[in-house]
C-alpha cells in the first residue's frame, strides 16, 4: 500500500475526545489532513473504504503485559526468541498495536539475555508494535512481591550503580517499575527520568508523602492500582493517595479491569477520582488466550481455574489472562464512564504516560495511523497499523487487498 492514498467513509471516528461521523485520510502509514490534500495538492485518493457505521478507535497500547500464548517474557525468550512474535502477533486480534513486553524479577544474567531481545520496533503484518521493555522488578519491597521471586529481590545501594549492574544496557528498556521507599530510589528515578526511562511505582509499601516525593522526581505511574501496595486508609492512604495528590507533575495510574484484581466498586473510585490518569492494563501472562490449566510466570508454576491465575497451590494472584478488549468493555460496564472515556484509557492516557501522544494513542492529524474498528459493543472487527489492515474478522478487508 506504499504510496496509496485511502480514504474511509461512513465510520464514527475518535479524535479530540470525541467521537463524531466522518471520514479521514491514510497515507505513507499517517493519518493525514483532508485540507492540504484535496485543496492544495488536488489529489484524490486512491482506494476509497466503506466502513459502514464502524467505531474507528486509535490502537490499544498495553503498558504491562507478561506474556501470552504460550509465551512467557521473562522465562521463554531466550530460548525461544520467536516467542514474541508469537505474541506480537496474536494481540492483534484484541486491538492492541503497540505494546510494552513487561519482564517480572529475575537474575542479573537473564533481564541482559532477554532485553536485547525486545528492542523497539514498528508493528506490521508480523504484530504489534514494541515500544521497549517494562522492567517490573527486582527493586520492589518484599512484603508487597506478589508473585514475584524473593530470591532475586534486591534493594538500590549503589544508587544508578544499582541498576547498571542488574540490567547492563538499558536502550531497550521503556519503563521501570521500583518501590519508592528503598534507599537512593530518588536519585534512582531522577536518573532515569533525564534518560528516557518512564519510572512506575509498585509492589510497595509507601505511604503518601513518600509517593508525592517520587511523583515530584519524575515518576508518572501507579503500577496497577491496588494491587501489590498498602490498602487505603483515611489516615494513611498510601500510593493509593497520590489519586488526591496535588502535586505538579501528572499521576497515571495502572487499572486491570478484568474482574478479578479490582471490584467494579474500585475501579469507579479510581476513575472517578483522576478521570485523566486511567491506563488499562491486561497484566497477561502467558495462559492468555488458553485455556485452564498449569503455566508459569518467570520461573514460578501457575494455575489458571475459573479465568484466575494463581501461583500454584496457593491463593496469590498472578497477573491475568485478560485480553484488552475484554478490558475495555469490562472497565466501561463497571465505571458508566462513556465509549470515548473508556478507549481513551486504553489509547491516549498510555500514550501520554509514556510521552509518545503526538504520534500514539490519537487519530489526530500527522498522528501514526494505528487503528483499530469497534462495533457498538466495543468488539474488534479489525486492526490496522500504518494504515494497513493486520488482523480482520471479516474477509472484506482480505478482498480489497488490505490484508
């Protein structure tokens, strides 16, 4: 499709945090402005797609993600690279076209084995984009592990030294999840921060103050609100507290709306408290797409009964098999927020979190043309990336040579 200029009409597209009737312009993998084209180009495009009243949506962007498949990030990679293709690929099927490969704690000599291998990467036919990897672990706080190792929980004494020393490279590495209360955690994140490297905080157990003076650092997001941090208390309010912050820089915060790890009653708090600062999360792990059964999450077995994963023979939750789409319809269900409101919280909020909105998570002009169209009841019925249709259920994007 090099070069061909589509035009799609008769949809409802999602743009400026609306969703309204119109047609729009793909070219050259862009999403391009109608004005320039038609009158100052006189140009007319090349195919033209009837999207016959379609919900038009920017692609999902999933921030943490395990695995999937099969595939578990931190466990598999090495010895079987492909397996994140495998994954890149089968997300396609639940709108998500850009995605950040999560690894849970792990040794030293794995995290540099397997982060050369989840390099950043334009999505296409072979799956979704990868934005770089989301190091979860291993400076979190033991008592909030979940179901990470102790074993390879470590603490930050050397300051950046510390995580030279953990992760080596870090040119693949997207976003860092620490617990904030270990010492020389805020030099650590403001370290990080001048490098690029979006600071999350999780698997703590940090009151409020403490989570104010990371935000003040440069940290930017709540790893999956909740879970893996100290309960809300009116007095002590924790992480959890930060949705009341009235710090300068913006808070996000991570929500898995899958109907296990937060009550519909949890996450209409959370919503309804920072409307602005929702990122929908699948948190998957590699029994995504299975069925029951034992699988594992790094190097820990896990059990999947009745849709939850749980390390095996125990009662500790252990990420999700939700797909994203399941996240959207299930996180509008429970909030009543709007259709725009929800797939903003699954588009635009990652986007903005890790700084890439003028090119992810928008269908605004000049913005990638990374799409993905809905029917009425929120369910994929095709994803595009760069203007090229990747997965489709339907055979009709098949027969006009899109896919």
């Amino acid at each position: 499709m090099d070069g061909k200029l589509i035009k799609f009409v008769n949809c409802k597209i999602l743009r400026n945090h609306s969703l309204f009737e119109d047609c729009f312009l793909v070219g050259g993998g862009k999403i391009i402005d109608p004005e320039k084209i038609f009158f100052e180009e006189k140009r007319k495009p090349d195919i033209i797609i009837d999207l016959e009243g379609c919900i038009v949506s920017p692609g999902f962007i999933d921030i943490q993600i395990n695995g999937g498949f099969g595939v578990d990030f931190t466990h598999d990679l090495f010895q079987n690279p492909e397996g994140l293709n495998i994954v890149a690929k089968g997300v396609l099927a639940y709108g998500v076209t850009s995605f950040c490969p999560t690894l849970v704690t792990s040794t030293p000599q794995n995290y540099r084995r397997v982060l050369r291998l989840l390099s950043p990467r334009k999505g296409g036919l072979n799956g979704a984009s990868i934005l770089g990897a989301h190091v979860e672990g291993p400076f979190i706080n033991k008592k909030k592990m979940g179901a990470h190792n102790a074993e390879y929980i470590s603490d930050l004494p050397n300051g950046p030294g510390s995580i030279l020393d953990m992760y080596g490279d870090l040119s693949c590495i997207k976003v860092l999840t620490l617990a904030p209360e270990l010492e020389n955690s805020v030099e650590v994140i403001r370290w990080l921060v001048e490098k690029g490297i979006i600071v999350c905080l999780g698997h703590s157990v940090a009151d409020v103050e403490v989570g104010e003076e990371a935000i003040n650092s440069g940290a930017r997001v709540l790893t999956h609100l909740f879970n893996a941090m100290l309960p809300f208390h009116h007095r002590n309010p924790g992480l959890v507290g930060l949705l009341g912050t009235t710090c300068e820089n913006p808070v996000y915060f991570g929500l898995i709306p899958d109907g296990i790890h937060t009550h519909p009653s949890s996450l209409r708090i959370a919503y309804r408290s920072l409307p602005k600062g929702a990122i929908l999360v699948t948190d998957a792990i590699s029994a995504m797409g299975f069925d029951e059964g034992v699988h594992h999450i790094g190097d820990k077995k896990i059990e999947i009964k009745s849709n939850q994963a749980f390390i095996a023979n125990t009662t500790t939750l252990c990420g999700s098999v939700a797909t994203m789409d399941k996240c959207v319809r299930f996180f509008k269900e429970s909030t009543d927020c709007t259709i725009v409101e929800a797939l903003e919280a699954a588009t635009l909020h990652p986007a903005q979190a890790l700084g890439i909105e003028k090119t992810k998570g928008t269908l605004c002009f000049g913005s990638d043309a990374d799409f993905v169209l809905l029917n009425d009841e929120l369910e994929v019925l095709s994803t595009w990336i760069g203007g090229l249709c990747v997965w489709s259920q339907s055979p009709k994007f098949g027969d006009s040579g899109l896919l």
